[in-house]
C-alpha cells in the first residue's frame, strides 16, 4: 500500500511511500481524522494533500495535519484530516439566491470558485479546482450564518446529512476535480443480528426539542412577529398545539425575508432531535452482505435491531489494517426517537 503526497501549493506528487500501518475515520461534520506510519521521511508539508492506495483504489483521500517522528525508532507517523477540511474557513454569506432558484450544488461550485480557487489571491487560491455540478437541488433555506459570517466546510457537513448532497473528490495530473451532486441512495438493509456483524451497541437520549418559540424578522418589510412551533406524535411540525411529544423548549430570532425560508430554519432545528438515538456496529470488513463500498458516511439505512427496524443514516466509519471489521456509527433516528417519547416502541 502506498502514499502519495501532492503539494497543495503546486499540486505536484513531492514523493510516494510504503504505508506500515493505518487508521482511518470518517465523520458526517468532516471532522474524521487520520492516522499513518511510515518508515521514510516524507517530503510534505502542513496541509499537503494525501492518497492512499492500494492497488488502483484509493483507500484515503485527506490532507496532513502534522508530522511526528516516532521516539527511538526510524518511523514517521502522519495525522491526517478529511480531505473537505480544505475548506474549513470563515467566509461571508452571499449569493444564497442561487440555492433557491438554481440549486445547492451550483452554490457550492460558486462559493468554492468565489472563495477558494478563483478569489484573486494567489498565496491561499487553488486554481487546479475543477468543479463538477451533475444535479440541481433547489430549496428554501440557506447556510447558518453569524453576523453575515459561516464556516464553508460545516455547511457541506449540513447538507450531506440533510439533503443526501455529496461532493467527490478526483485527482488528475492537472486537476482535482470535484463532482457535486445529490446521490439517489436506496436505503441499505442492515440486520444487526446477523453474524456479519460482530457488535450492537445502542443507546437513547430522551431529551427532544418539543416546542420551538420563534421571534421573526421578516427583512423585506422590517416587521417582527412571535411564532409559536410545536413537534407531534407523527413527527411532524407545525403551530398547532396538540398531540405534542414531551420535550423541551426553546427560542429562536430569525431574521429572514421570506414565510418559506424561516419555515425551513424551524425545519433544521427540529432536526437537531435526531442525534437523540445512536447505534454503533462492527461489521466484518469480508462480509459479501454488507460490502465494504457500501459503508459510507451519509448512505442512508433502515436499521433492524433487537428494539425494532428503523430509518437511519451512517453518521461515523472507521477502519484500520490491524483489524478485521469495520466501526459503524448510526445516527439521525427520528423515527425511534419520537416512538420512544410517545412511548410507542415496536
């Protein structure tokens, strides 16, 4: 197994080495980090990117954190970071119009060209980018944003989870090239009681956002209104108030120019609810069931375990080669969640 190393500055290969040992991980926020040993010294710097390959398939695609030698012997060990942390900046929130009347994929390629590769700025720009956008997903919301200000890398995060958008990352000899798209997944079928899983651990968090109180300012004709929201036993949410799940409540300001777009702000706060259930599984890496290709973070699941067969979604993976099964977090179990509250279980 190798490892490439290809400079973020020029975008050329500085070296290519024998890989001893690896641990991966891979997280729905991009914040999996990495870990390698080898026995040569690389030629790599801080933020370089990284390609680990077995054979043609690439087992790793990231970017160096940090390089450390290991004490007393002739080995280097490099911590590595998903390759979406290239993006992990503090940017300013603009031309979110074009999340609504083009799609989200066409915002991302713009932002990433606004931003990341075309700004003007030849010390931080990235001009071997190329972006890709294969689908168009139009909808009334926008990134999180503080004081005009987001972080670009936990937007693509968000709506990988939220909207099944994923951005694929491809080295070429001149480019890296980035296609971004919603991926239309059929649910994978997960039995955790079979034998090509060797662990389940499930466990539940009660607590549920069951009323949202929302203080909104309508930008367009500067107007406030209160805006009372509330999550029901079907799951689903809207200003009525009956049939409630037991939860909490909370208050949120928002600041939005349109019904729709404020709607969807209550949307994603409701959302956060569904952390509340967590499985985490260990899955043989040989298993022909559950191929290995197929254990990505964002590929939605139904679920059987011994509580019940639920819609979920892979939330965390990690693998490592001194191992032979691979480490499985399932998260977003909205259904469990809300049954459990109501006290509804299968």
């Amino acid at each position: 197994m190798l490892c490439y190393f290809i400079s973020k500055k020029d975008f050329t290969i500085s070296n290519a080495v024998q890989v001893n040992s690896y641990s991966v991980e891979h997280n729905i926020d991009c914040g999996g980090k990495t870990k390698f040993i080898i026995a040569t010294q690389p030629n790599a710097s801080n933020e370089d990117f990284i390609i680990i390959k077995d054979g043609k398939d690439a087992k790793y695609i990231g970017i160096v954190e940090n390089i450390d030698n290991v004490q007393g012997e002739n080995l280097h060990t490099i911590y590595g970071l998903e390759i979406e942390r290239i993006f992990d900046r503090k940017i300013f929130l603009s031309d979110t119009d074009i999340i609504k009347s083009i799609g989200i994929e066409d915002f991302i390629a713009h932002t990433i060209e606004t931003y990341f590769s075309r700004s003007g700025d030849p010390f931080i720009d990235m001009p071997y980018i190329n972006c890709i956008v294969s689908t168009h997903t139009t909808v009334n919301s926008k990134p999180s944003a503080d004081d005009g200000v987001y972080n670009f890398k936990t937007y693509i995060g968000n709506i990988k989870e939220q909207y099944g958008i994923f951005l694929d990352f491809e080295f070429t000899k001149t480019n890296l090239n980035i296609t971004i798209h919603k991926k239309e997944q059929t649910p994978m079928q997960i039995d955790t009681t079979l034998t090509d899983i060797d662990q389940c651990k499930e466990t539940y968090e009660i607590k549920a956002l069951s009323k949202l109180n929302v203080k909104w300012l309508n930008t367009i004709t500067n107007e406030e209104t209160m805006r009372y929201f509330y999550l029901h036993t079907d799951r689903t949410v809207s200003e009525e108030n009956k049939d409630r799940v037991d939860g909490t409540v909370s208050s949120l300001y928002l600041a939005k120019e349109t019904e729709e777009e404020m709607r969807e702000a209550v949307t994603d706060e409701f959302r956060s609810n569904s952390y509340s259930h967590m499985i985490e599984a260990d899955i043989f890496a040989y298993s022909k069931i559950y191929p290995a290709h197929d254990l990505y973070v964002g590929h939605k699941v139904t679920i059987k375990t011994t509580a019940g067969i639920k819609d979920s979604i892979i939330s965390k993976v990690s693998f490592s080669d001194d191992s032979d099964v691979i480490s499985i977090k399932f998260g977003n179990l909205k259904v469990t969640l809300t049954d459990k509250l109501t006290g509804r279980e299968n």
